[in-house]
C-alpha cells in the first residue's frame, strides 16, 4: 500500500537543518505515526512522502516556507512586565507558554514563548522555534495502512505512535 491521502503512514526520521544542526528524531523502534492530509507532518515532507511504501527511504530538503514557514518580525515582542497580571509577575521565565492576540491579525490567537528579560521589558516570541529553518529529512517508512473511520473523524492517527486519548 502506497502513502496517500487518507492512509496512515508509520515512519521512522531524523531531521536536521540544513546546515546540520540536529533538530529532532525518532526514538528506534518507535517510528510516528501519522494520518496523511490532515497536517500532521509539515506540508514539504508529507508532499515527499506520497506514492511511497512500506520500506522506502525519502531523502529530502524542506524550504521554510514549506516547513514552520517563515519568522513574523510582528511576533517578535517586548512587552512591559507591567502588563502581566501581578500575581505571575514573580513566577515568569524563560521557556513559559502563554496565548494572547496576535498583534496584527484581528481575532487570532497565537501562542507566545518567554525568551528573557530585558530592563523592565519581558522578551516574548510568536514564532515556532523550526520558523525561518530550511530542514533536511531522512525518513524510512515503516508501515502503511488505511485509516480507519475513527482516525478520519478525528483528523489524526491511533496507535502506539500516534494520538491518545485519556
Ligand atoms: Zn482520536
């Protein structure tokens, strides 16, 4: 059975920048799981994946833009620690995750890293750390099945590897 939309793909990957900086990688014998068109994988890599099968190797170089996309200098921020609550004043650091609205676009939310303090200025960013990162795969398919009824209501795939439920 060959990768396509609607199937669930099991794969085992290492990917790194192009530069060759290590990023991330799966763990051996426990290739991710993923249902193909949902987005679960980046657009660049799931395109490279298509028509291949069970046992395949897919070498390939992802631009930004079809990766983590590219850096919005809009969410790159230094917001006055005054504008936190008062009560997490004290408790912020760096690595913390927060929603708020994006600056520039009215009624989306995005989600904000704490980067530092500079001065009275708490550093935060918008942008996923991989964004502006052109990416090198290397991926070997592992296995290849139909998605079942389940997996396509839910948009994403079951199984060890995959989505769980609580
Ligand atoms: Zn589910």
């Amino acid at each position: 059975m060959q990768i396509a939309k609607g199937s669930v793909a099991a794969i085992h990957y290492k990917v790194a920048t192009v530069e060759g900086e290590h990023v991330d990688a799966s763990q051996p014998g426990e290739p991710l799981l993923f249902l193909c068109g949902t987005g679960q994988i980046v657009v660049g890599l799931e395109e490279a994946l298509l028509g291949k099968q069970a046992g395949d190797s897919v070498t390939v170089d992802v631009p930004a833009e079809r990766a983590y996309g590219k850096r919005d200098p809009a969410l790159d921020l230094a917001v006055p620690l005054s504008a936190f609550p008062e009560d997490v004043r004290p408790q912020l650091r760096a690595g913390m995750q927060f929603q708020a609205e994006h600056p520039t676009k009215a009624g989306e939310v995005a989600v904000f890293t704490i980067h530092g303090r500079r001065g009275d200025d708490v550093l935060v960013s918008g942008n996923h750390p991989l964004a502006d990162k052109d990416l090198h795969f290397e991926v070997t398919v592992d296995s290849v099945r139909a998605a079942t009824k389940d997996e396509i209501a839910h948009g994403h795939a079951h199984g060890a590897g995959g989505h769980h439920h609580h």
